[in-house]
C-alpha cells in the first residue's frame, strides 16, 4: 500500500484490488464486452477468486482472493445482465452484500465503482441527469462549461458502470426520471438542443432492501427494466463463519487493528446470530424468540471488529467472551431496547445449558451487561 493510500480510510474496490485487476487484464484471453475492462469470465474470477496463479507484471504467481462468497450461479447471471441492455438489480436483506457485490462487478467492468448514486428520500433529478453551475449560467448563458453531470450522464457518455444505491428509498417521481435513461438509452438537455446518448458498455446496477421496499415501490414500468437477481441470507454456518472471519481480519488489516480471534469465538457468534435470525435452535428443539433487528453477516463482522478493537486497546489482544458480549448488545438492541431482553432469555434458555467454557463465559458476560 502507497503513502497516500495508508492516510486514506477506506478505499474503493479498484484501489484496493488494483493488482488483481491488472493482473487478470495481462492475462485475459476471453472476447470482452465492447468497453469492458475484463472479459465475463474474468470477472467470475475477481468476484469468486480462484486457486490458479496467475503471472503479475513483475513475473510473481498471484492467487485471485474471493470478493464475494456465495452462489457462482447467481454472479454470472449478474455479470450476463451487465453484458446485456437491461439493468441489473441486486435486492435482500440488509447486511447481505450487495453494495459490496455492486462495488466489485463495477471495479472489474468499468475499472471503477465511484460513479454513484446514494439513494435517498432528498435525491432530486438532478442526482441523476444534470444540473448547473450557477455562476457560470448567469454569466455565460447555458453551455457545455456549466454543466453539472450526475455520475449517471458521466457513466453513459464513458461507457461505464453506474451504481445506484438503495432504489426504493428514492421517491416515485426521480424513479420515474431512470425510465426514459434506462429505455432509450440517452440523457436530453433541452437547455443546449443537445442530447447524449450512452457508450457501449453503459449500464446501471441497482440495490434494494426487502425491509425498505415498501417505502417507495418501483413501478412495474421501472421493474421492467431490471433483471431482479435476489441476494439470499446465508445460513450454512460454516459459509458464514468464513465471510466474518475473512472480512474481520481484513479490517483489522486495514486499520492496522493487532487483536486476535479464535474459531471458536467466530462459531459461537455465528450460531448466536443465524439461531436468533432463524427463531430456533440449530438442532430444531427449541424455539427463540426473534430480535426485531436484522441479524445480517454485516453486522456478526461489525461485532466481532468491535471486539477485536476493545481487545487490542483494553484486553489482552484475545477477544473474549467478556468482549463478544459487549459488542453483541448494541448490536441487538439498536432498534429496540427490549431486544436486550431477547439476548438474556436467549441466554437463559440456551446458552445456559451449553457445556463449552466459552458459551458458560457469554453466558455470564451478557448477565453482567443486560
């Protein structure tokens, strides 16, 4: 990592994987899309990973490291959708890795993922056509030097990606604006007489919440125009176990963060979160009452980083169950306060009578803090 990169907090897909994605660019023998960066097959392989090595410009074998892990099916079909006229939408739960996903595929595609739109009940027309230099309006009258282009106009007239985040948060009218864009494929700027339509290798990947879809529902002509692909909630624990232990340290990594974690630690947290999420105990014997909060892997790894934090600063740089709980209450309990009292009876009816030493330490842990 260069000087500049380590003042930066978090840096983006193409920053942060910019090896790998010259790497594969030396070695891409597939057809590409017409102004695609990598070929559909590559990209499978910077979102999936893969065993093989490839040779880096320097003459060193390099692995691909998973971005994404999860159905390789339902990725290809993202990266199909892409390579089509038809938008793409990534829709589930929270905490699901969407954004994460739609970050990765515009980095591989177009070579960045910065061209983006945060969707929110405010986002006006303007997010997403253009707008005005003010200034330069009034004294130069309407012209090419006083346009505003959204990151939308910027993605179209470049060939590129552009990112939409949380759709449905954005009103039905500004939804409306993205029909005409998505269908005709151009912007109109009546102002100039002018219109700009979109470069090969244009195209615009959406996120949805299940839980927020009611906010703003996209209207069926909208809908039209984006293949649907559903990001599920994983729940095989050993799958998950390793999305929070992979992304965790990599936190750690970055925020230079020395603490450590065992599997152990990692397992329990998972079958806290995926027997609550579910309502039930693994083994299907006992029913739990369920936390009104979602219980996403987003939110096991912002637990456990959290735990790690508080080891590294006032621990002994092994998270302990001590810690776990700490960072698990705030985690269950910010929507609602009662959901402290889901977490103890949880405790009083399951983790009570579970024999491992670290499940009798959350136990107590969590007796304290609740």
């Amino acid at each position: 990592m260069n000087q500049d990169h380590a003042k930066i907090m978090r840096l983006s897909a193409e920053e942060r994987s910019a090896q790998e994605l010259e790497t594969l660019h030396a070695n891409d023998p597939f057809d590409k899309p017409l102004g695609w960066a990598l070929s559909p097959k590559m990209v499978e392989t910077f979102i999936m990973g893969s065993d093989q090595m490839f040779k880096t410009k320097a003459g060193d074998n390099m692995k691909i490291i998973p971005k994404y892990i999860g159905d390789k099916h339902l990725v290809q079909v993202a990266i199909a959708t892409l390579a089509s006229d038809r938008a793409l939408i990534l829709v589930g739960d929270p905490g699901t890795a969407k954004s994460w996903l739609s970050e990765h595929l515009s980095a591989a595609i177009s070579g960045t993922s910065k061209l983006t739109v945060q969707g929110t009940a405010g986002t006006t027309e303007d997010q997403i056509k253009y707008s005005w230099n003010y200034a330069l309006l009034l004294a130069k009258g309407p012209s090419r030097a006083a346009l505003v282009q959204s990151p939308i106009f910027v993605a179209m007239e470049a060939g590129k990606i552009a990112r939409i985040e949380e759709i449905t948060r954005v009103t039905s009218e500004i939804q409306d604006a993205l029909i005409s864009l998505l269908s005709e494929k151009l912007i109109m700027i009546p102002e100039l007489g002018e219109h700009v339509s979109a470069s090969r290798g244009f195209n615009i990947i959406a996120t949805a919440n299940t839980r927020d879809r009611g906010i703003n529902e996209m209207s069926s002509a909208l809908k039209r125009r984006f293949n649907f692909v559903h990001i599920p909630v994983i729940n095989d624990l050993a799958l998950e176990m390793q999305i929070v232990s992979k992304r965790t340290k990599e936190l750690q990594s970055e925020f230079e963060v020395k603490g450590e974690f065992t599997k152990e630690t990692v397992e329990l947290l998972t079958t806290l979160f995926q027997e609550l999420r579910e309502g039930k105990t693994k083994d299907g014997k006992t029913k739990i009452k369920q936390p009104t909060t979602v219980l996403s892997a987003a939110e096991m790894i912002s637990v456990l980083f959290n735990g790690v934090i508080l080891s590294t600063h006032f621990g002994n740089q092994k998270v302990t169950a001590e810690e776990l709980a700490r960072s698990v209450i705030g985690a269950i309990s910010k929507e609602n306060q009662q959901d402290r009292e889901t977490l103890l009876e949880y405790c009083e009816n399951v983790a009570k009578y579970r024999k491992d030493k670290l499940w009798q330490a959350f136990y107590q842990s969590v007796k304290k803090v609740v």
